[in-house]
C-alpha cells in the first residue's frame, strides 16, 4: 500500500513538471515561430524540452536533498514544533517518503531526456497547445472582425485557411520594421538640422580670401 502511494505521488510529480516543461516549449514555439518568424524545426524544440526536463530533474534532487537535510535535523527532537516547518521525530518517516518521490520523480525526468520519443511527443503535445492558443485568439478575431458565417456559404470551409494564412503573418516583426524606418528616418531629419545649423554660424569668407 505505502509503495502504491510513492509510485501514484511519482507519477503525480512528473505529470506536474511535464506540464511545466510542455507549457515551456510551447512559449517558446509561439515565441520562435510567431514572434520572430522562425520556422518549426522539431530537433531544435526537442533541445530546449531536454534542457527543461534537465532542470526540473535538478529541482526535485534538490528538493531530496533538502528534505534529507530536514529530516535529519527532525531526527531525536520530541519538543513542539515552533511552525509548520519545524519539524520533530514524529515528521522523520514523511521526510523521508517525500525525499524518495522527489528523488522518483527526478529519475522519470532524466530517462525523458533520454528518451526521443518521448521528447518528441511532447513537443508535438506543445506545439498543438501553441496552435491552439492562436488559432482560438484568431478564430475570436475573426468573429468579431471578419465576415458572419450566415452571409457567407464557404465561411466553415475557408476559416481555416484564412487561420493559417494569418498565422503565418509576422505582425510584430513588421510593426518593428515600420518603428525602425520611422526611427531611421528621425535621425535623418536631425542630421539634417544640425548639418544646416552649422552651416548658418560658419563665418563665410570673402570672395578674395578663396582665391589662392
């Protein structure tokens, strides 16, 4: 029974730091591909969910080990405890189940890490959660911007593509170009400016003192 407990807590840590790790990847696929018009390349979001899951294992060792360290201080003190992580002889045995699953759950993280399908999988799982996140924000743009279904026949058959080809729309990288032109061309403006202002307090030469 108390094996069954620390297998279903394991299983119940690494649902949680997967989440953690898919919902990493996913930032940066939304952030690589829509942000920064970069392309999907599986290999490279496999890398970064290994770098992810390599962290999360780090974590959940360092949980063990504070937990160890606890419950080694807990170990032959009987006084009340002075908060809740004060903890006494009577807390030893839970210290030292909660550092077994912390240490469970850091081993599932780092076979992930070996593991290309498994690292597959979950960017795959990823960048289905990106996409849904965009084409959700779309799909309410164009309900509210776009064209009513009942006045157009074809709206169900084209919404999706009209979704993908927006997608595919770097937005903020053109509103960074129109900002970097206007920019640009501010600081043209006042190169011209100072260039004329200086021109006007030159002393201009008398006509004789130019010939040689």
């Amino acid at each position: 029974m108390r094996v069954g407990r620390t297998a279903d807590a394991i299983a119940e840590g690494v649902a949680i730091a997967t989440a953690a790790v898919r919902l990493t990847v996913k930032n940066q696929i939304l952030v690589g591909t829509i942000a920064r018009g970069g392309a999907f390349e599986i290999a490279h979001y496999m890398d970064e969910a290994r770098t992810a899951l390599r962290a999360m294992a780090d974590e959940s060792e360092q949980a063990a080990e504070h937990l160890t360290l606890l419950r080694k201080r807990a170990r032959g003190r009987h006084s009340d405890p002075h908060g809740t992580h004060d903890y006494r002889d009577r807390d030893v045995r839970n210290l030292r189940r909660r550092a077994k699953q912390s240490v469970g759950v850091a081993e599932h993280l780092r076979a992930m890490t070996d593991d290309p399908e498994a690292l597959r999988d979950l960017v795959e799982e990823a960048r289905a959660a990106a996409w849904a996140d965009v084409r959700g924000n779309l799909d309410r743009r164009l309900r509210v911007e776009g064209m009513r279904a009942d006045q157009d026949p074809e709206y169900e058959t084209m919404r999706e593509a009209r979704m993908q080809a927006l997608k595919l729309v770097d937005l903020q990288a053109l509103s960074s170009a129109q900002r970097a032109r206007r920019k640009r061309e501010r600081a043209e403006e006042k190169a011209d400016e100072r260039e004329a202002l200086r021109a006007e307090k030159e002393p201009r030469k008398a006509p004789w003192a130019r010939r040689s």
